[in-house]
C-alpha cells in the first residue's frame, strides 16, 4: 500500500500537470475572491453613502429644531417645518441596514435581488411592496463568478480531468497488467492513487482559499473552517464519483463521458428541476397586480377619508384630540393614517399570498436539496456568506418591525396636534439589524454531503465484487 502511494506521490510531482492544476486553481480562486470583495465593497460603500446622508439630514434637522425652538431662525413655510412631526416623520427617517458578513465575498447568494437599506417613512407605499424586485428569491445563482461558483461548478471538473483515466490509462498502454502482478488487489491499487491525488488537490484548495481571502482581509476564523470543510467533503465525493467509474473499466473516452453525465446531472439538471419546480408549484403573485391593488384601494379610501377618520377616532377614543376648539395641524395627514387600515386589508391577501409562495418555495428546495451535492453546497455556501433566503427574508421582517415602531411614535402624536421637540430626538426609535435569528443548515448539508460520499463509495465497492470476475475488471 504504501509503496504504491509514495510511486504515485513521486509520479505527481514530477508530472506537468500537477504545476498547471496549482496555477490553475490558484488564478481562477483569486479571481473569484476579487470579484466578491468588489460587490462587497460596493455593497458597503452604498450602505455608508445612505448612512452618511442620513446622519448630515439627522444633524441639520437637529439643529433647525433648536434654533428655532429658541428663536434664532424665523419659521420656515409649514411643508418645510422640521418641528412638524409630518415633516420630520417622512424626511428624516432612520436607514435599516444589512451590513455584509465577514465571508459575504463568497457567494453572491441572493444579495443582487433584494436591496441593503430601507429607509422608513410616516406614510407612503407599505415597505413590503418596496423592499425588493419581488422575484423568485429561491432560484439557484448561475453564472456568478464568486468563490461559490468555483467550488461547485469548476472544481468537479478539475477532480474529474484529474482522475478519470487513473485505470484506464494503464490498462491502454499495458501497464496495468505489469501492477496487478503485485501483491496487491485492484480495488486497493485504485483507491491509494485517487487517494494520493485527493491530499495533493485538497493542498491546493486549501492554500489556495486561504491565500486568497487573507490577500482580501478575511481572518481565519470559524467560518473559514467551515467553508474549507464543506470544499473538501465536496472535493471528496468527486473523487469517490471518479473512483466508480474507473471500476467498471471502460476506456477513458467512455470515462469522461460518464463523469461529465454524472456532473451535468448532479450540478445543473437536478438545481434547475428544484428551482423551477418551486416556481412553478408556488408562483409568486404579479407585483403589477399588488401594485394595482394598492392603488385602487388607497384612491377608494380617499374618496371616504372623512367618514374613515371619524370611524378610526371611535376605534381608538385615546388618539382624538382635547381641544375640539383647535384646528389640527395634521388633519390632511390623520385622515390618511385613517385610511392606512383599509389600505393594508385591502392589499393583505395579495401580500399574505406572496409571504405564503416564497415559504413554500424555501420549504420545496429545503425539502428536496438532498438530491444534488450542489444543491447542498450553494445553500450552505449562500448561509455561511450571509446571502441566504433566510437572511433576507430575517431582514425583511426587522425592516418591517423598525417601521412599524417609527410610525407608531408619530401617529399618536400627530392626533394630538404636537411638535418635534429637541429633547424628542433622544428618544426616537432606533434602528438594528442582526442575523443572529437566520436558521442554518450547515450540519445538515454536511451530513448530506458525507451521505453522497458514503453512497458512491458503497457503490464502489458493489460495482468491484459484480465486475471482478467478469473480465470487466482485473482482478
């Protein structure tokens, strides 16, 4: 065994080949690492942009309301007032940002579907027809050179033109009868070879992830664990993938033939009958058509703006105003916050069916993703990076929350004729973001990983005994 290995090492070094493969990989994994810290670093330097304009809208309205809370500054017209809690409310809203994960360079995942900041507002279309391109978030990204797209599509290939002909290279030239005159089986031989060529291509993932994420700034840490672990439990089932269909002993033409079948399979067939599926078992409503309904809702509640507001004030006596004597500063705007109720049960169904579609999307592909290693790879890849579905999904409803606070702070005292006041400012609600919440499945798709692996070298093993003594295979 361990002659035929150090044979096989001391083969490696010595071939060509090897050299190009740590070329290869390396060019085509930095690569991928760049192409991710660039839509990071744009991904960032937006946030900061929003946030900057943010705090200089924060400081200067600050600023005006002290002033003229003290008389410094004549009072501007009242649309432009930033005492006014209408004026303050929809202009200087607070940003709801998704800040990007340390390892977020690695996987695209669904970051260039759905937006990173969302501004709250008094009034204004519901933040869930708003928030993102509402699409299909369950598809699979294709096409995407990030460090994701390599691991799972290019590097099977890299395993199978690595190994596909180990058996039957020998047994063209007639070499393989000159081994198997040694003590050794077939079955053995075989498997110390693809082993050797595992350890020499999982150096080369290894040094090549790791160089290339710490050229960008990424620390070692136990995300970067985790990411090398699912790399090589992937790389292994190639290798084991390989090893079957070397057993069979067919040529290397017909080789590469089967294992280039088994990828598309495997890594296209299978990913693209999940993600269609999904949608087409679980479409998601026209966004025209909420659009639409908002629209006419929000046009029928003007119509019966008066008879809603006085119906909202019997529905919530705690929000009517003291003095009856005053005319309301607000009241263009308390018969629009009247109307909000109607305006969201009108649209609720079309929302509510929305919500439904993409948790039954999630649910099919959580469901069915153990049938493809890609699958597995791309889910746990996207979770690690903080691109997931769940993660959006996670920010999408804190958005809402945040929304849901910053309106209620000004709505009870809009009905109450109230100014913004400096000392309110402290007490503003304030926003947060955290992905603490986001269920993973990193175990899970570990373990399904290792299952795939286990099945193809079982198959191994059954494909050796079957074929052995048959011809099909030398003994």
């Amino acid at each position: 065994m361990f002659t035929s290995s150090r044979y096989e090492w001391i083969s490696l070094l010595r071939d060509k080949w090897v050299v190009a493969l740590v070329i290869i990989f390396f060019s085509i994994t930095f690569f991928a690492v760049r192409n991710g810290h660039e839509k990071v670093q744009e991904r960032t330097q937006s946030i900061e942009e929003v946030k900057t304009a943010t705090a200089q809208a924060e400081k200067k309205y600050t600023n005006d309301i002290d002033s003229l809370s003290r008389g410094l500054k004549s009072a501007p017209e009242p649309w432009l007032d930033p005492r006014s809690l209408s004026v303050y409310g929809q202009r200087a809203g607070r940003v709801v940002a998704m800040d990007a994960e340390p390892l977020a360079l690695i996987a695209t995942g669904q970051s260039d579907l759905y937006t990173h900041t969302v501004k709250p507002k008094l009034y204004g279309e519901a933040n869930a027809l708003g928030f993102s391109e509402l699409s299909n978030p369950v598809q699979l990204m294709f096409g995407t050179f990030d460090l994701a797209f390599v691991c799972i599509y290019l590097l099977p290939l890299l395993v199978l033109a690595f190994s596909y002909n180990l058996l039957s290279a020998d047994k063209e030239s007639g070499v393989l009868r000159l081994t198997v005159s040694q003590p050794v089986s077939m079955y053995q031989w075989l498997f110390n070879k693809l082993l050797v060529r595992f350890v020499v291509l999982a150096l080369i993932i290894i040094l090549s992830i790791l160089i290339s994420l710490l050229m960008f700034g990424v620390p070692v840490e136990v995300g970067v664990m985790k990411l090398l672990v699912l790399v090589l439990i992937y790389t292994l089932f190639w290798f084991a993938v390989a090893f079957l269909i070397n057993l069979f002993g067919a040529s290397s033409g017909n080789n590469a033939i089967a294992l280039v079948s088994v990828w598309v399979v495997l890594v296209l067939l299978i990913p693209a009958f999940i993600s269609q599926s999904a949608n087409t078992l679980y479409p998601v409503p026209s966004r025209i058509n909420m659009i639409h309904q908002y629209r006419v809702a929000e046009a029928e509640s003007n119509k019966k703006a008066s008879e809603l507001l006085d119906g909202y004030l019997r529905d919530h006596p705690e929000l009517a105003s003291q003095d009856s004597t005053q005319k309301n500063q607000y009241s263009f705007w308390l018969k629009y916050f009247a109307s909000v109720e109607v305006i969201q049960a009108a649209v609720k169904p079309v929302v509510s069916e929305y919500d439904a579609a993409l948790e039954e999307q999630q649910h099919w592909v959580n469901q069915w993703r153990v049938l493809s290693p890609a699958v597995l790879m791309q889910n746990s890849l996207n979770e690690l990076a903080g691109t997931s579905t769940g993660h959006y999904q996670n920010f999408r409803k804190q958005v809402l929350v945040f929304s849901e606070a910053w309106r209620s702070y000004f709505t009870p005292r809009m009905f109450k004729n109230e100014r913004m006041q400096p000392e309110d400012i402290a007490n503003l609600p304030q926003p947060g973001y955290s992905a603490t919440q986001v269920t993973t499945h990193y175990t899970t798709d570990l373990i399904g990983l290792f299952v795939f692996v286990a099945v193809a070298l079982g198959g191994s093993v059954l494909a050796y005994r079957r074929f052995v003594h048959t011809g099909l295979v030398i003994a």
